[in-house]
C-alpha cells in the first residue's frame, strides 16, 4: 500500500498535473494568462498526432497474431461500447444535456495513457508478468470513444432532419477522427524506422506541448467553474466514482473470455476504467466546442483520474489476481 500512495502522489505532482492545476488557478485569481485559440488548436493536432503515430508503430514492431488482433478488437470494442454504457448513466444520475453528457461519456470510453503506466509501474514492482502488446491495445482505445462520442451528440438532431443516412460520413470524415486513425496506419506502416525519423519531434517535445495543453485546458476548465458553480453536482462526482467500477468490470469480463494474464487481466482492466484527459478533451474541443470542459475535465482528471492512482488500480490488481489464481 505504501507503494501505491507513493505512486500516486509522484503522479499527482507530475508537471502535467501541476500545470492544469496553474491553469485552473490563474483563471480563479482573473489573471490574464490566457493561450491563443490558434495555438490551442495547434497543440490539439500535435497531440493527436502524436498519440496515433505512437500507437501504430508500437503495433508495427509487435507484429501481428491472434493473440494480438483479438485483444485489438476486444479492446476497440469496449472503447465504443463503454461511452453508451456511461451516456446512460449520466442520463440516470445527471441532468446533463445531450451535448454535455456525450462529451462527457466519450472520456469514459477512452483510456488515461497516465494510468495505464501508473499500473504498469505496481505490476512491474510486485513482480508480474503482462502481454507486452498491451500498449498497443491502448492506443487502439484512443478513437472508437470519439466517434461514439459524436454520435450520441447528433443522433437526435439528425433524427430530427431525417439526415441518419449521412450521419456516419459526417463522424468519420471528421477532422480529429481523420488525424488520430491516419496518425496511426501512417505510424503502423513506417514502423519504429519511421519513427526514429521523427522522433526528435514526436517524442522529445511530447510532455512538453502536453504540460501546456492542460494549461490552456485548466484555464479553460476554470472559467467554467467560474461560471457554472454547480457543475459538480453529487450526480456527477457520484459518476465519476461509479463509472471506472462500471468499466473495470466489462474490462475484466473481456479479459477472462481472452483468457489473459492477471497481469493482462489488471491492464484490460485499468485501460476500461480511465478516463481520457488528452486524446478525448483535445479532440471535443475541436469536434464539440459547444461542451463545456469544466464538466468532462473535471470528472476525468479531477475525480476519477485520482481514484484510479489512489484506490482503482489497487483494487483492479486484486481482483485480476484472484480471477487468476
């Protein structure tokens, strides 16, 4: 347990952390620190860039089999199964709108790439063994949440037009969609030679521009806050805690049906039970500006994020343990 407190607390005060926590302050002190909408959009590419490029090579210099491809599908399954699951609990416990509560269920859907190697970090000190294609299985769990995502936010408005048979051109030809999946089959065919090309600017620079992505992204949350004191009412911090629960158990029944390590088991298990507070909040401030951050940043990276570190990622690894003996 110490050394999960330890893990946790050294992930709390990492840099991306501190500096969404500086954003978010200098918006609740007034402070006119503010980052330019080009320069924010900018940021958000590069990091959908980054992350599908990434994410293709690390499946490229894996290789592929059966193992492989059907963690893949399991793990792009849940990514667009997890945001409906969450999109009708939010609908339960919540009186959020359409826009907000898809926004918000798209998060749930995809993974924390932080959390994911805060659990490989306790695996790796308590001696566990797990599949090392499992970082690709991450990365495929980046985009199904977002097109999930945009769907719950203009199925009824493309009801409502009778517009349904152009609704799926409209998400998939979406520019943060065609970045991400791009990103990735470029980065799966260059493979890790391309990425050595590249990687002085794809991997070097990548925490950096990440830090101040959620600058702008605290500033941004915190003008919400500003203005919507209510925005964390006891229905959605309630979620934020019951949802990882929720994603860790669809995690665990994927992981026992593909017959997966306990140490596999516990990663199916944390990567269904995160929430995104990169791909996703860069792709929604591109594809639904009209959601508000203060909402899904907050419940992402405010309360199930630090769960997860501090309580979930404990629980995840008993449980995939005990599954398997």
């Amino acid at each position: 347990m110490d050394t999960i407190l330890s893990l946790a607390a050294t992930n709390l005060l990492s840099p991306i952390i501190l500096f969404f926590v500086l954003g978010l302050v200098a918006s609740f002190l007034r402070s006119d620190l503010s980052v330019p909408e080009a320069a924010a959009k900018a940021l958000s590419i590069y990091l959908l860039f980054a992350i599908g490029y990434k994410g293709g090579v690390s499946v490229s210099d894996h290789g592929i089999d059966a193992s492989l491809v059907l963690t893949l599908i399991a793990g792009l399954l849940l990514s667009f199964v997890l945001p409906l699951v969450a999109f009708g609990l939010l609908n339960v416990m919540t009186g959020l709108g359409r826009t907000d509560a898809a926004a918000v269920a798209g998060h749930y859907g995809s993974i924390s790439i932080v959390t994911f190697v805060a659990a490989t970090s306790v695996l790796q000190s308590q001696g566990i063994a797990t599949e090392g294609y499992m970082v690709a299985v991450a990365a495929g769990m980046e985009a199904p949440a977002i097109l999930s995502a945009l769907w719950l936010a203009t199925r009824g408005q493309a009801q409502e037009q009778g517009t349904e048979s152009g609704l799926w051109r409209e998400i998939l030809l979406n520019g943060s969609i065609v970045l991400l999946i791009g990103s990735f089959l470029i980065g799966f065919i260059t493979g890790p030679k391309g990425l050595a090309d590249i990687e002085s600017f794809i991997v070097s620079p990548f925490k950096g521009v990440l830090c101040l992505f959620l600058l702008d992204m605290g500033l941004v949350a915190g003008r919400g806050l500003r203005t919507s004191a209510s925005v964390l009412r006891p229905g959605l911090v309630l979620f934020g805690v019951i949802m990882p629960l929720v994603g860790s158990a669809f995690g665990l029944a994927a992981a026992v049906l593909l017959g997966l390590s306990p140490g596999g088991t516990m990663l199916l298990m944390t990567l269904s039970a995160s929430a995104s507070y990169i791909a996703v909040p860069a792709a929604m401030r591109v594809a639904l500006p009209e959601a508000n951050p203060s909402i899904y940043l907050t419940l992402s990276l405010g309360i199930t994020f630090p769960f997860n570190l501090t309580l979930g990622i404990p629980l995840y690894l008993t449980m995939a343990t005990a599954w398997g003996g």
